[in-house]
C-alpha cells in the first residue's frame, strides 16, 4: 500500500475516532492529511522507498490559536496511537507526521508562515520546495485556512515572474543544448557534452513544468512528475533518452537531433500560450520575445538567465 493510501486509511480507522472522543469541540478547527518531503507525499512512492524516512501516520495542521489551545494535548493523543510513536525527527528537519502548526509548515517551505509575500520571494524559492509544500492530499479542512494557502501557492505565482523564470530557461535550454553541446563534442571534450545536456535537460523539464504552470518537484521525480503534466508531458521519454542513450558518434548524432525536436515542441508550445510569434530554430531570440510580455520593468532589466 502507498504512503497517501495508508495515511488515510490510517487516519479513518484511528485519527478520525480520536479527533471525535478527545477533541469533539476542536475537530472543525484541526486539517488533516499528508503533504510536504518525501516521495509518498507525490505518490511516487513503492517497497523500495521504506527502506528510510518513511514514517507511517499522517499530519495534523493547527492555526497558531488551536495550537496554543490543544496543541501538547493533541499531540500525546497522536503519540498514543499505535503508530504514533514513531513521529519523525531528524536533526536535518521537523516532524514530517503527527501535529503542526499551518505557519510552521509553510515557513519551512516558503520562509513565511504562508504563501510567498512578495515577488522577489516567489523568484529566489526553488520550485522543489513549492513543490512540497503543495503535493499530497489533505482528507479534511473545515476551516478551509490550511488549503488557502496550499492554493494560493499552488495557483498565486505571479505572471511575471512565471515569465522570467520561462524566459530564463529557454535561453539555458538554447545554451546548453542547441550551441554548446554539439560544440563540446567537435572540441572532443565528451564529459562537458554531457554536462551541456545535463543542464540542457533541467532547463527543458523546469520550462515544461513553467508553462502547465505547475512547480518542478525535487530533480530525482521531475521527469517522473512530467507523465502528469498536460502540456509537452510527452517529453519525458524525449528527455530521459537523452541522459541515458549510447554516447557514440551515432548517440551523439542522434541526440542532437533529438534536442531540436524538443526545441520545436516548446517552441509550439509558447506559440499557443502567444509568448512568441517568431519562425526562428534556435531557442535564444525567443527568450528575449518572453521578456516583451513582463511588465515589470525590475523584472525586465534583470538579466535573461537570471530567475
């Protein structure tokens, strides 16, 4: 069984009985679910995965009034669970299951007790961490305050920032793949070829993700979260290809061409969200026609690889 399914099995069976013999004037006011670090958070966990950090149980988010209220009691309620015990904590982060309050969730993710502020904080977070903050499922919320959040971090990014960060790497993707891997294998320098289409790789996943407006998960299930994903999703196997294919005269050959394909396709792609109008091949020029939409003339005058 999954992590997400075994949480909330767990939850219907031990959580929600809890909840209502202990806490019966507190239970509207107590979201329940499973999200943040982890790969069962995505639901891309499996056998393999439990070998570590893979605590059962499921979370418990409180606003900082029900906290200061029940949050100790609620929390030996959890521990006394049969497996509550097991609450997660290592000296690298929090609990991962059992009571938090909604403001420490978040700033663990955003470095704010909720949605990114500003849009200098939604240009510097890394897509991961929004990532984490938005996956898994919550099994209930009556107060709605902790799925506020979540959507408003799921859904709140700021165009221009989506379009800085899209224009950034685009002109990576260009760089990276289209100038200076077939360069790196004409100077016979195999290993910085390589390291050209890694990046070419993260640049081309990260646009994809940008233009589903979706946040990039951590770089071990970006590709695997592309299958997901409506617009280019067809890309993974383009992408995966071109990680893992023979590095032969042939390889080498065939991977270039399998760059441009991809290169068309996101190209396509930024014609129908009209980003670009421009006819050319290599990626750069339609970086900077990216950069025309934002309006933000701070934004604007950064340079295009920042974001």
């Amino acid at each position: 069984m999954r992590g997400l399914d075994e949480a909330r099995k767990l939850y219907a069976e031990y959580g929600a009985p809890m909840l209502r013999e202990k806490f019966p004037g507190w239970e509207g006011r107590i979201a329940v679910g499973l999200a943040g670090h982890g790969s069962e958070c995505f639901g891309y966990d499996d056998e393999l995965s439990r070998d570590h950090d893979f605590p059962q149980g499921f979370c418990l988010w409180l606003d900082d009034e029900t906290d200061r209220a029940i949050g100790v009691q609620l929390a030996r309620a959890y521990r006394a669970l049969p497996f509550g015990a097991a609450v997660e904590r290592s000296a690298m982060r929090e609990a991962s299951r059992g009571v938090q309050r909604i403001s420490a969730f978040y700033a663990r993710y955003t470095g704010c007790p909720g949605a990114p502020e500003s849009v200098e904080q939604w240009l510097s977070l890394p897509s991961w961490a929004l990532a984490e903050a938005t996956n898994g499922e919550v099994f209930r919320d009556d107060q709605g305050a902790f799925s506020a959040v979540r959507e408003a971090i799921k859904t709140g990014m700021p165009e221009d920032v989506r379009l800085k960060k899209l224009a950034a790497r685009v002109i990576t993707m260009a760089q990276a793949g289209q100038y200076n891997y077939p360069r790196c294998v004409r100077h016979g320098e195999l290993g910085a070829a390589m390291l050209a289409m890694d990046e070419f790789v993260r640049a081309a996943c990260a646009a994809v993700y940008l233009l589903n407006r979706r946040h990039m998960p951590y770089y071990k299930w970006m590709l695997r979260g592309m299958a997901e994903l409506e617009k280019l999703g067809a890309l993974r196997e383009a992408l995966e290809f071109l990680l893992t294919g023979e590095n032969d005269e042939q390889g080498r050959i065939l991977k270039s061409a399998v760059v441009e394909d991809c290169c068309a396709s996101v190209v396509k792609e930024l014609k129908a969200q009209h980003l670009t109008h421009g006819s050319w091949d290599y990626l750069e020029p339609h970086a900077f026609e990216i950069t025309e939409h934002i309006e933000s003339r701070e934004l604007r005058a950064m340079h295009i690889m920042e974001g």
